[in-house]
C-alpha cells in the first residue's frame, strides 16, 4: 500500500488575511479558490489548504476551537528553504510573528520558527552545512 501527502488544510481565522500573508511570504500560487478555502501549490506537487475556521465544520461536523490572539495552534508546518535567508526575510516582510530564530537545531538542521496570522507555526529549515 502506497500512502503519499499531498495536501495539508489549516483552519484559519481570517482567510483573505490568510492568503495574502502565504503569497506574499512564499509566492504560492492559488489552485483552488472558495469563499471560504483556498488552495495553494507549493513546488513538489503538495497544496496547503487554508479554511475558514468557521466553514471547517462542514467536513468535520465540528468547528475547530478558536486560537486566542498571541496564542498557537497545534499545527507546524516545516519548510525547507534552498535559501534560509530570503526565506526568512520574506516571513518577516509578510508580517509572521518570530517565535525562535535561526539556530542550528539537535536533529541536524538550522531553523528559524515563526507564527502565520492565525497562530499555526511555521518553520523554515536546512540541513546544517548546506
């Protein structure tokens, strides 16, 4: 049995702030766009999903609770950038909030974490020595 990723969905609080904040921070183009969800393609072939929180319960039949201002979500996204420091740059201009910046980490990797609009954690890697 064969079981690839393909998409990962983040439920998000305000979606038109949502996608502006992944276009402008990695220029991901919209392949799906609903008043309510948006789907980008990131190179490699996998999409993220961004879905109005409220509307996420249509598929789930609950609504996901709501991330306090300032507060996370238990979602991270970890990226790996061929350039970690436009990457970095381009969070920082698109407005993510720095949790941790860049650091080598104990697995092997430099990273740099950072907070989406809605509070999910994304982190932007290479391997050290890259």
């Amino acid at each position: 049995m064969l079981v690839r990723h393909t998409l990962t969905i983040l439920a998000v609080e305000r979606l038109a702030e949502s996608v502006a904040f992944y276009r402008a921070a990695f220029a991901w183009p919209e392949a799906v766009e609903t008043p309510v969800y948006v789907e980008l393609a990131l190179p490699g072939g996998q999409r993220l999903g961004l879905y109005e929180r409220e509307a996420f319960g249509r598929n789930t039949g609950q609504v996901p609770a709501r991330v306090p201002a300032g507060a996370l979500s238990t979602t991270e996204l970890y990226l790996h950038a061929d350039d970690l420091e436009a990457a970095i740059a381009a969070l920082e201009a698109a407005g993510a909030r720095c949790l941790s910046p860049r650091a080598p980490r104990p697995w092997g990797d430099e990273a740099a974490y950072f907070a989406d609009p809605s509070g999910n954690v994304l982190v932007v890697a290479r391997a050290l020595g890259a």
